[in-house]
C-alpha cells in the first residue's frame, strides 16, 4: 500500500503507525537500529530532525521503501529517469 507524505507533518504519524502495524514498541524498534527508546520517540515527535541516511535505514527496518515520483515528468515518459547505481552499502551518516 501506498502512503502519500507531501508535507513533513504527515510523517511523524505514518513512522508511528507503522511501527505499530509491524508490532514494535518503541524499545522494539530502537534495539533493531541500535538506538535508545528515547531516541525513536524523539523522530516520533520530529521526524525532520533525523538524516536521510538514518530515516532510509529506519524504513528498512520498519519494512518500508521510498519511492520517489517525478510530478512534473510528461505521463509514460521514461526516457529522462537516470540510471542510480545501488547505494544500499553505504550506511546511515551523522549521530542518531
């Protein structure tokens, strides 16, 4: 399924919701990315406030892929879209 996000405010919920699908508590989640409770509340709270890096491997956790679609592309268009090489080596940068 599909979840939207076009504003950060609507992440916070949707990390939340997630998490719960998937049956994790907070301590949960936070021992599988080896981080503490408090931390996962705090991105609960403010998801901003997290990297990219760190917010990619949270959704790997939590089972989750983003997706990025180009809006403003011509519909059926794909001769623009480049060809991104597999990052998925590099790890999460910057302090949880």
């Amino acid at each position: 399924m599909d979840y939207l996000v076009a504003i950060s405010d609507q992440l916070a919920p949707q990390l939340r919701s997630l998490r719960k699908v998937r049956g994790l508590n907070q301590a949960d989640l936070a021992h599988k990315l080896g981080v503490t409770q408090s931390r996962i509340a705090a991105i609960e709270r403010n998801p901003v406030a997290v990297s990219a890096g760190q917010l990619l491997a949270l959704l790997k956790v939590l089972g989750v892929d983003l997706v990025l679609r180009d809006t403003q592309a011509p519909a059926g268009d794909t001769s623009a879209a480049p060809d991104i090489p597999n990052s998925s080596s590099t790890g999460p940068q910057g302090a949880w």
